[in-house]
C-alpha cells in the first residue's frame, strides 16, 4: 500500500510543481520501476503497445471529422439553428449556447473541440451583448461537458477499450444522461440570468424561420444519425463511424457548403494530427502509469476497501464517485480513464451494477475534472477565449457544475436511464 501512496504522491507533486501531465505521469512511473525493480522494458512495450488498438483509432478520425466539420462553417449553422428554437427564452444567448453544445456534441466526440468550436462564436457574441465574461465562460465550459456524454463520445470509446465493454451500448446509454445534463443546465442558466437582472433584446422567430434554419442545419444534423444507426445497426463498428464521419465531413464542406477548400485541407490534417498525437501521448505514458498500478494490486486494493468500508452498493459507488471528483482536480477526465476505468469497472460488477449502467455514472464523475481547477481543459479553453483569469470563473460556474452531480446520482439510482434504450435497440 506505501508504494501505491508513493506512487500518487509522486504524480501530485510533480503537477503540483507545474510539469505537463504526461511528463508527471512519465517520471512518476520511471521512479516506481527503478524502486520496484521492474524492467524498463516494460516501459517500451506499455508505451506503443498501449495505444496499438484498433478502437482507439477511431480518436484521431473523430478529431479529424470535428475540425473538418468546423472549417466547413458547420458551427455557424448550428448556433443559428439553436438560436431560432431557444434565442427567444429568458436565458437568451446562454440557452443558444447550450443547445449549440449538444447538437456539436453529435457531430463530435470530444468536450475540447466543443469548448474551442462553439465558445470561439459563442462567448464573443454574448459578450458583445452584454453578459459578463464569468458567465459566459461559465455557460460554455459547464455545457461542453455534454460532448464526452452524449454520442459518439471519445470518453466513451476509451472506458470501453479499457474496460472490455461494447462501445455501441456506452454511446446509446450516455444518450439520455447527455440530454438531461443539457436541460438542467438551461435550468440553472434560466435562474442565474434572472439573478443576474439581464434583460437583453431577444430575436424572435417564427415557425417558417424555425423550419428555414432546419433546412440549413439538415446536413450538419445528419452526421449523428449517420453515426449512431450506422453503429446500433451494425453497419460499421465505432472505429469506421469516425472514418465515416470524417468522409461525410469532407462530402458536407466540399459539396454541400463549399465552405472548406481543398488548399486548406493540409493545414486541417495538421491540426488534427497535433491534437491527435497530444491525446495519444498522454494514453500512452497513462497506460504505463496503469500497468504499475495493475502491478501493486491497486484494482484489488481499492475493491476490498471499498466494499469493507460501506456495505451498502450506493454508499460504495458514491465514495468511488467522490475520489474520481477529487482526482479530477488535478488530472484530465481521458487520464483518469485509463488509469482507473478498469477498476471502476470491476467494482461496479461486485457490487452487482450492470458494467454498462455503472460505467456511464463514472464517465459522468470523471467529467467534472474537465471544467474544475486547476487543471480543467475545457475551463482553460473558455479562460482564453474570453481573455479572463481562470479564479474569476469559479463562483459562477459552481451552479452549472452542480447539474454534473445531480445527473450522475439521477443516473445511478434510475438505472433506466442509461439501460432502456439499450434493451429497447438490443433485445
């Protein structure tokens, strides 16, 4: 157990100190191999051998298909689309936000590119407005949170590669958890901008203009119906969905807007080959992190202490649920997948869950790392495009940080949430 203890206090310190994450991880691992008289080679064959899978290529095409779909002004038609159906509601510009959020979160999989595509219009324009730069913030990290949750996800993808479960079933279980987790934060949005006395000019539509702004957005929505009944119906697995997508993203931007150019397309690759390799680095160094933890028995460790300490299956999962929240402070949510998805997993089975309906409560958990401090990505991300310190945001965002927790206890004690459309699709 102290060598664990030295293992964690290791990583801590050294992001404590300010190093990168996977340079944390990197020298915390080399540390425990020279003291636990492990091989390095070891560290050779877990860091390519950890991402040589063919699940976990359907990241750098998701990534790919994102950027595509965003230099194809696919963004644009999407927040005009969420503007006419929700522009009108006291809430304003924060409900275009959100609802932009999670008709994003369908076209891609990932909460980062849903923080840089939609708060790159989004926070700008509200605060053109009027609106604070807190709360706009606020609004668009809090809801780029739904593009992990809702399919295709990224998150989903990987807790199923490390925990041996179908990815097709995690994407149709995160469906309606990522829709209530959007409605509860047009809740909390529709309270704060009363609180808040914002009284904004608001556009207001109708019908036809509704319907017009549909027909714009027709090809932008068909991408998540492409992907899921492709995968549900077992036309392609989720790997192929991103190939999929990324064709699809090509055909939208080439044919159908002519918003993307084919002298642009290099500088497209590009970027995504560079987020795609920051991704895989950081799976690779947390696969060997993974390795020493399966090494010193932490999986049975936890497990045994867990299930000693609260004998009631609810009381376990909310401890498990609360160490994944305090560790998300400090380590990105796609780290804490790899490091811990297993373990989770293989407690959630003791503890009599179904893996499916357990793993969508612990990818919910995880996720709130994502916009908490002082490591939260897609906090970081909104920070800089709205040009404000992260400390300026806390207070605001503790609200729309509150729907994440209610959503994950909703979700763990309403297990149909996550298994009846499963069933439904699956019988």
């Amino acid at each position: 157990m102290h060598h664990v203890s030295m293992l964690f206090l290791l990583l801590i310190t050294f992001i404590l100190i300010g190093v990168p994450i996977y340079i944390a991880m990197a020298f915390s691992s080399i540390i425990m191999l020279f003291v636990l008289d492990i091989p390095l080679s070891v560290l050779a064959v877990r860091l390519f051998g950890g991402i040589d899978s063919f699940t976990l290529m359907a990241i750098p095409f998701f990534i790919l298909a994102g950027n595509i779909m965003v230099e194809a002004k696919i963004t644009d038609k999407v927040v005009e689309f969420a503007d006419s159906l929700v522009g009108r509601f006291k809430g304003g510009l924060g409900h275009v936000n959100i609802l932009s959020s999670m008709i994003f979160a369908g076209i891609q999989g990932s909460g980062v590119a849903d923080a840089s595509a939609v708060g790159s219009i989004m926070i700008p324009s509200m605060i053109k407005q009027g609106y604070e730069k807190d709360y706009a913030v606020a609004v668009t990290a809090s809801s780029a949170t739904i593009g992990p949750i809702i399919p295709p996800s990224i998150a989903m993808i990987m807790y199923g590669y490390y925990t041996q479960l179908s990815v097709a079933r995690l994407f149709l279980g995160g469906l309606l958890p990522g829709i209530l987790v959007g409605i509860g934060l047009m809740i909390v949005n529709g309270i704060v901008f009363r609180k808040r006395n914002y009284n904004f000019e608001r556009t207001r539509y109708d019908l036809k203009d509704v319907i017009i702004k549909l027909f714009q957005s027709i090809g932008a929505l068909t991408m998540p119906l492409i992907i899921i009944l492709g995968i549900v119906t077992g036309v392609f697995t989720p790997t192929e969905s991103g190939i999929a997508a990324t064709v699809y993203g090509l055909f939208y931007g080439l044919v159908i807007t002519r918003q993307l150019k084919l002298r642009r397309l290099p500088r497209v690759i590009v970027k995504s080959a560079n987020t795609t390799a920051i991704v895989m680095i950081v799976l690779s160094v947390a696969g060997v992190f993974s390795q020493i933890l399966t090494r010193l028995r932490f999986q049975r460790i936890i497990i045994d202490q867990v299930l000693l300490t609260f004998p009631n299956k609810y009381m376990a999962t909310i401890a498990i649920m609360l160490v994944l929240i305090i560790l998300g402070l400090f380590i990105d949510p796609s780290v804490l997948i790899v490091m811990f998805g297993a373990t989770v997993s293989s407690a959630g089975i003791l503890l009599g869950f179904d893996p499916i309906h357990f793993g969508i409560v612990m990818v919910i958990a995880m996720m709130m790392g994502a916009v908490t401090p002082p490591v939260g990505s897609m906090l970081y991300i909104s920070c800089s495009i709205a040009r404000i310190p992260i400390e300026k945001s806390i207070r605001v965002l503790l609200p729309f940080i509150s729907v994440l927790f209610f959503v994950a206890f909703a979700v763990l004690f309403m297990p149909g949430m996550v298994t009846w459309i499963n069933v439904l699709v699956f019988r």
